[in-house]
C-alpha cells in the first residue's frame, strides 16, 4: 500500500485536499492506518484507486471507520462489478483506459436503463507531470 497526500487536479473536486490511496487490496488493517494518516494531516477526502490500480476491499468495516470522510474510488468497468458495496461511496470514478483523444466525435454515454446522460463537453486535464501516478510536483509521500 502507497499513500500520499496532495490536492485533487481532476473533475469537479479539483483544489480539494485529498489522500490518494494506491493498493490493490485493502483490509481492516489498513483501514486504521489509512483514517490516522488523514487526520494527522486534516484531510476529509481519502480517494482509493490511484495510480490506476483497481482496489478490492476485502471488509465493509471502512464505511464506519470513514465516517464523515468523504470517500472516492477510481477503478474500471472490469473490477467494477466486484467492488463491494457500491453505495457506500461518495462517488466512484469509473476509469477507461484507452484513448479517445483520437476520436473527437465519440460521446461517452451513460444509460442505467432509467437514465441517460451524454457527456459532449467533456473536460480534460493535463495529466503529463504524473509520474509513478503522482503529481511529483505537490504530492507528499507517506511512508507506512
């Protein structure tokens, strides 16, 4: 497991403070490490999943060690349908790894089978600084 500390670049949260959780697996251990880690530095966004790695929690206990965080995972489609307990999270960031850059007329679509939401103005973000998936330039690494 990986954390660091650094502001959100990307979406609708970007300037907020966040700890940035890279781990694959995540267990009840880990939960208590990852809870101090973020109140020692006031952060009350903790996001699993970066550095692109899907992350699998291995109990449901981080809904109540988390409470009042906010709290965010980024994984793809494939690992989507085996991350458990959807609900619980503020948002989950559903990542595609393939470039659409190339194709400027494709529209990413969203369709729940209630609702359907078209996303044409997509906004993007300049992710060329990232290296070992952090932005070098401001994110503090914590060493667990």
């Amino acid at each position: 497991m990986r954390l660091w500390a650094g502001i959100e670049r990307e979406g609708a949260q970007t300037g907020v403070k966040t700890l940035f959780v890279e781990s694959n697996r995540v267990g009840r251990a880990d939960l208590t490490i990852i809870r101090s880690e973020a109140k020692k530095r006031n952060i009350s966004r903790i996001y699993f999943g970066a550095g692109k790695i899907d992350v699998k929690f291995i109990s449901k206990d981080w809904v109540k060690v988390f409470k009042g965080f906010e709290v965010v995972v980024e994984t793809t489609l494939q690992s989507l349908c085996y991350l458990h307990f959807r609900s619980e999270f503020k948002s989950i960031i559903l990542r595609n790894d393939i470039l659409l850059s190339n194709y400027k007329n494709i529209v990413p679509k969203i369709d729940n089978g209630k609702q359907v939401t078209l996303y044409y103005d997509g906004v993007t973000n300049d992710i060329s600084s990232v290296k070992d998936g952090m932005y070098k330039d401001t994110d503090e690494i914590i060493e667990v």
